[in-house]
DNA sequence: ATCGCGACCTGGTTGC
DNA sequence: TGCAACCAGGTCGCGA
C-alpha cells in the first residue's frame, strides 16, 4: 500500500518525466477512478485535452498535477488509495491489467504516457479547478511530518486535547497526514505506546517522541525508496514491501518483539489491524472498566 | 467541534 | 473440486 514516502517516489518521478509535456489525449477505461469529477468520464477527457503539466506536488498522500500556470491554473487531483501506480510507459508497451486511465503526451523524452493503474480503485483522479497552488478539496488535509512547515508544536498541542485513541489520531489527516495503518504501527511501537492509549493521556514528552518516531520511520522508508525504483519507471509497487524487513510491528503476529522477544500482538482496531508488542507497549488501565466489575 | 462506524473495491487466501 | 466467506485499508460521509 503506497503510504507517504511511496507517494513522495511517485511525484518526484512525475515531476521529472512528465512535467512539460502536453496532454495529447485522455482514456478513461474505466469510470470508477473518475468518480469524483464533476462531468464524468467524457468531461475528464475533455478538460484535460491540450493541456501541459507544469509541476508535480504533493501534501499527504494526495498529488496533484498543475495545469498551464503553476500559481493559478487548474490542476489533475490524484489519490492512489491502496493500490493505484502513476506508471510512465512507451506508448506501445501492453496494457496492464488493471489500467483505468491512460494518457497520451507529447514532449517527453523517449515518446512516453502516463498510465493510472488501479486495482481495487480506492484512488482517483479528478480536476481541481483553480488547484495549481493547492487544491480546495484538500485544503482539510493537514501537512505531513516531512513538510518544513509541519508544525511540530501545535500537533502536539492538539493531540493531548483530545479523548480518541492515539492510534486514530494518527491517522487523522486533518492533524497530520501521510501516516497510514503500517507506519502508524511503527512509530507506536518505537514510542512504546499503545495505539489505544487516549491522546489527552499522553504527556507532552511521549507526544513529542512518538512524532519523532513517524517522522523518522517515514524518512527511512523515503530514503529506501527513493533508491530501490528505476529512474524512467515511476511506480507504486500495489505489493511492495521494499520496507517489509525494517519492520517491526506491523505484519509480525506471533514474532518475538526486537527489544524484549513477548510475541507481537494483533487485535482488532476500527476494523483494521493493529500490532503492538504487550510489554512495551502496554495496554492502556481502564479504571472505570475495572470497577465495574 | 468531535467521535466512531460503515461503505466503497478487487483478488488472493482460507474454510467447509 | 467448487464456492462462499474473509481480509487487506485510505478516505469520505453520516448520525450521534
């Protein structure tokens, strides 16, 4: 699942093959990457046609695509939710199985196109107009821990007001984006913190360090990434797991901790997994539980 | 404002 | 063997 530090190889692929280039013409195979568009399928096309790409940006795990003027135009929205690949192809190379939108350049090296190839179709492309700076249908999402200007004071601020589960606070995009269920894991684990402590019980050293924790786990998954993609093939690996064996919660059921050898745990957390060592990261007392039996 | 849950998707795996 | 159920999870929209 592409988190963060794999959108990040992604724009800057894009960013170096496919910003100049003209839209020659849009495909859509396939409707459902396209639902959040305003005039469909056909107006997507029709939008985008003749149209250059003038820069490749990023906040959280949305990228967009600014269209003729960096500062005012419109722009190509894009999520790649949990599966989707930015691919930049030869225009005769197969489709792939699972290509929903192709389009057609002119004024790249080598006579490439770019490819959105989505399996299961949580992502999406749509276009923002007026989005080139940034796009108001993301204006929600807060900046990501590797944006010079996060705001490192204010998120901890705001994560010890609140009575939600730490866990769940981390993957709220409005206070910080880009951590996904995986990455979450692992800067819990790191922190030894359970994910289900409530924010307004962490102190605001814990809430500093699990911070850290994020930021650093995302920039050594980036600098893995940023070395394990070929340099013309901008891809999102829907499988990856070029991070796999840095892990150390995530994914690891029944595997001794790497700091105190107790088997990692794997509970249930809103409808998703959750994975957490029970002896550093112990799970949270809850006092009006206990009394009430 | 905040909280927490269900829906959206496909395909690989598991279970009967 | 065949088929159904389950699982993965980012984001949005909704009701409370």
């Amino acid at each position: 699942m592409p988190e963060l530090p794999e959108v990040e190889v992604v724009r800057a692929g894009l960013e170096r093959h496919v910003v100049g280039a003209r839209i020659a013409a849009v495909d859509v195979l396939h409707d459902r990457p396209v639902r959040r568009h305003a005039g469909g399928a056909s107006g997507f096309a029709a939008d985008l046609t003749g149209r250059r790409i003038v820069g490749a940006r990023r906040r959280g795990k949305y990228l967009w695509l600014p269209l003729d003027d960096p500062d005012t135009g419109d722009a190509i929205l894009a999520h790649l939710g949990m599966s989707g690949q930015m691919l930049v192809q030869p225009v005769d190379a197969p489709a792939e199985r699972h290509l929903r939108v192709r389009f057609a350049l002119t004024g790249t090296e080598h006579g490439r196109e770019l490819r959105f190839v989505d399996q299961r179709m949580f992502g999406g492309l749509s276009v923002s107009v007026g989005g080139a700076h940034l796009p108001p249908e993301i204006a929600h999402i807060a900046r990501d821990p590797l944006d010079p200007d996060f705001d490192d004071a204010a998120f901890v601020a705001r994560l010890r007001t609140r009575t939600s589960a730490v866990k769940r606070l981390l993957l709220d995009q409005t206070l910080i984006s880009g951590v996904g269920n995986i990455y979450a894991d692992e800067a819990l684990w790191r922190a030894g913190i359970h994910g289900e402590r409530p924010g307004e019980r962490l102190t605001r050293q814990q809430a500093v360090t699990l911070l850290g924790h994020a930021r650093d786990v995302m920039r050594a998954a980036l600098a893995q990434g940023g070395t394990s993609f070929d340099a013309l093939y901008v891809n999102v690996n829907g499988e990856s797991g070029y991070f796999d064996r840095s892990l150390h919660a995530y994914g690891r059921e029944g595997e001794p901790c790497d700091r105190c050898a107790r088997p990692i745990r794997r509970v249930a957390f809103m409808n998703r997994s959750s994975y957490f060592c029970p002896r550093c990261q112990p799970v949270p007392r809850r006092a009006t539980l206990t009394r009430a039996r």
